[in-house]
C-alpha cells in the first residue's frame, strides 16, 4: 500500500519553508508510511527558497 500524498506551503512564500515546517512535512510522511525511497517535488522562489514540498506517488 502506497503512503498518501501531501504537500506543505511554506506560511511566508517571501522566506520560505522554515525547518520548522520541513521536519513536520518528514515526520508526517514518515508515520504515514513514506520510505527513504519516496520521491519529493518541490517548488522553489526566485532565491531559491522551498515555497511549497509534497511527496510524489509513482504509479
């Protein structure tokens, strides 16, 4: 069984995702199943800040 998907937005796009909010992004995946294989996609800002992560599911 494949673990769900699930993107997180960085709460001020302008800084971007706080480690704060990436290490709750990895628990989460983590305790939902996700391995050291899953595949993550992120959208990054002109200063190449994460504005938003998500866990990608392969068919």
């Amino acid at each position: 069984m494949k673990a769900p998907s699930m993107t997180v937005t960085a709460e001020d796009k302008k800084t971007g995702l706080t480690l704060g909010e990436l290490s709750k992004f990895v628990s989460w995946a983590y305790a939902q199943g996700s391995t050291d294989t899953t595949t993550v996609r992120v959208t990054v800002g002109f200063n190449s800040n994460i504005k938003t992560i998500s866990t990608r599911q392969d068919n």
